[in-house]
C-alpha cells in the first residue's frame, strides 16, 4: 500500500431501491477491492435469483435482515481504494425510522453521496437526506441521479431533477461549487468508474474520477489544533524520571515544537518542547495524529483537558445552544438531567429550554415540549461547569457531543453546537 494515499471519507444516502447498495458494490467491484470468493458468491446468488446480471448490492448488504428485506437498516463502515486513494464509506439506511443512523453514521464524513432514482426524482426522502448533509456540515456532496438506464439515459431528465435540486441548495448553506451532479447507471457501470458511451452529453467526471480529485485538505472543516487531553503518562523508570507527556488526538490544525499553548480550564500558558509518535521524535503533527506532547513548563494537567495555540481559543461557558437529534426512544424534556460528553470530558447538563422540532425538509420548524426518537430540534443546556468549545460549524470535533442517561449509561442524543 502507498504511504502516499490520501483518504476520503464518504456518507451514502439514498431512499429505498434507489440503488445505493448496489452503487458501492459496482465501485468495489470496478476497483477490484472483492475477493474471488466474494465474487463468486454474488455470481451464484445473481443467477439463484433468476438475474441475467450480477446483483452488486449483495456486496455490502451483509445482515440476513437486510438482504431478506432488500433493504439497509444499519451502518455499514465499507473499504476500497485505488493507487490514489483509500476511501472509508458509511453505507447508510436512507429511511425516516433511521434518521439517527444516517445522523451518526455520517458524522465523521467529509463527502455525502446522495443517490436519486431518475424515474422519481427528487423526493421527500431527497429533502431529509439533504438536510442531514447540510446539518453535519458536509464539505462536499455529490447528487448521483441513479438508474439512467430506465429512462433512456435521457439528458432532458437528468437537467429536470437538477434544476429541482438546486431549489433545495439555495435554501441550505451549501455554495454551488460544492454540489456536483453525476448521472450514472449503477447496474450496468456507467459514469461509475468510467465514462459512459452512452451519455455523451455529460461532460465531467465519472464518480471515482470526481472523488479522486477531491483534496482531504480542501474537505478540513478547520485549521485551528485541538488537542484534548486523553492521558497523562508519567514513566516510573531511571532513564524517565522526570518524563511528563500529554497523550491524545490532534484534531482541527497542526502542533509544531516551539508553539506558544494555552492549557484548558486552567488558562495557564507554555510552549511545545517535544512531540512524539510512538518511537518517533517529530518537528510537527497533522491533524489525526495520536500524539504525546511535552511542554516547557511544569503545569497541572489532566484527562479531560485541553491544549490550544495561544492565538486561537475556543470559548468557554456553562451555557450552550445546540441541534439536538434524538437517537433513544426516550423523549428529552425540559429540565432533564444528563452527563454530556464533549470529547473526552464529561459534565452534568440540564435542559434548559427546547426551543424547537426542525423540520427536515427546510420548512422552517415548530413548538414542541419533546423531543422523539429521530426528531432533530434546537436545545438550549445549562452545564455544572464550562466546556471549552467551538460552533460544529466551525470545528468538527470541539463542536459537538453526545448526551448520556445517568446511571443506565445509554446515549440518548447527539449534539452539533450553535
């Protein structure tokens, strides 16, 4: 494998038979990412089915469940590359009973696939799909109108179902360049990894080409570093006495030796003296990395903490406005109580106030005193002490959360902050 690669990770969405599981299996397929026996398996499958073709969506669907019923009900975390770039794909259940899977399993995506059936354009399902898209802050999401075939890979239909999707772009925060739209024929492989014969009239990209040009850097959603503290390591041995190093993930921007840092809650500040990766001793630390820093200064630091460049502090504050959506059975209410988990930091929290239930069409939103399993709505929650935080617009990581049920330990919402 290259360490050269880049990597992209992807979110797929689609209503049920628009094709989207067939679409991952044909990419897997065209970039030789099955096995032999997994090929074979789906060959006898096709034909057991009566099929004069082979069904790729047995590629991904794996649970009895899913393949009795033909449908995707969970998240499936799916593998492929090419001599560019590893690709992770969160295959994603597309109906409204699965709102939170689609909420969480495109969480950590930087582009959302969402797929269109041709014969039906968009619909209902298209508008949740989107606003979920736009709710996450994808960076990029492509609109491929699926099943072109059927329709006689018309042009004239594929502009209709554009035209009525960039109604919903304009209504959304998204900007046009970063909506592109591919009319493809997942079945029979055209504009999937190659240009199709049989569109001439579509002059971009096939979809691996598109996702191939993409840049992980142009999809970061920021450059400021965050580095919440996950452990502290303090070696009892002769040649490390005196070692104190901070361990944790690197999110948002890079850390270089010599940064001027500023220590969170405590506001004390210090500078990089060393930065180490597993064996290695390094200048500097992308993003991602899984890192141990050491500073110049002995300071009080500790699990649940956090370490920023001094130019560029997130907020701090016992209050937070936040998009909620509800992915336990049980409803949130007004003055429940919760531990709220903000990376590795945990809190008590009380709903303060639920300003609204959103609808997920982008027709605005209305009272509600509740929140329901799937519902996504704005929450306003009171905290026992300030979390160093930034808007989810902003960075990804520090923006958002989770809520946990006290003592039974269930996760019950999902948190994106204002």
């Amino acid at each position: 494998m290259s360490e050269n690669r880049k990597l992209i990770k992807i979110a797929t969405a689609g209503s049920v038979d628009d094709g989207k599981s067939t679409l991952i299996g044909r990419l897997l397929y065209d970039t030789k990412s099955l096995t032999t026996d997994k090929i074979e398996a789906i060959e006898r499958s096709s034909k057991q089915r009566g099929y004069d073709y082979l069904d790729f969506s047995l590629a991904t669907d794996g649970l009895v469940a899913e393949r009795e019923q033909g449908i995707t009900i969970d998240v499936a975390h799916i593998y492929f590359n090419t001599e560019k770039t590893n690709f992770i794909v969160a295959d994603t259940p597309g109906h409204v009973e699965y709102t939170r899977n689609m909420v969480t399993g495109a969480s950590t995506s930087q582009v959302a696939i969402i797929l269109i059936d041709a014969r039906k354009g968009v619909i209902e399902q298209t508008y949740r799909h989107f606003f979920i898209s736009n709710l996450l802050r994808m960076s990029h999401v492509v609109v491929a109108i699926n099943k072109m075939d059927l329709v006689n890979y018309d042009e004239e239909v594929f502009l209709n179902i554009k035209k009525d999707f960039d109604e919903l772009v304009a209504k959304s925060d998204f900007s046009e360049d970063q909506i592109t739209f591919i009319p493809v024929s997942a079945l029979n492989g055209e504009n999937i990894a190659r240009k199709s014969e049989e569109m001439p009239w579509y002059i971009g990209n096939s979809l691996l080409d598109h996702l191939e040009v993409l840049e992980p850097e142009d999809l970061q959603e920021s450059s400021v570093a965050r580095f919440p503290v996950q452990y502290v390591i303090r070696p009892k041995t002769e040649a490390f006495h005196d070692f104190r190093g901070f361990s944790g993930k690197l999110y948002g921007g890079s850390l270089k030796v010599g940064d001027e840092v500023t220590l969170l809650p405590s506001m004390n500040t210090s500078s990089i003296k060393s930065i180490h990766f597993f064996d290695q001793e390094l200048d500097e630390a992308a993003p991602g990395s899984s890192i141990t820093v050491t500073l110049n200064s002995e300071v009080d630091l500790s699990r649940g903490d956090m370490l920023v460049k001094s130019d560029a502090v997130p907020r701090s504050e016992k209050q937070i406005s936040a998009t909620i959506c509800q992915v336990n059975s049980k409803g949130l209410r007004v003055g429940a109580k919760y531990i709220l988990q903000h990376g590795v930091n945990r809190v008590l929290a009380k709903v303060d106030q639920i300003e609204s239930k959103i609808h997920t069409d982008f027709s605005g939103s209305e009272e509600a005193d509740q929140l329901k399993l799937n519902d996504i709505g704005k929450v306003k929650f009171r905290l026992s002490k300030p979390i160093h935080f930034d808007s989810y617009k902003e960075n990804k990581s520090n923006g958002s959360f989770i809520l946990i049920e006290e003592g039974e330990f269930d996760t019950v919402s999902v948190g994106f902050i204002d």
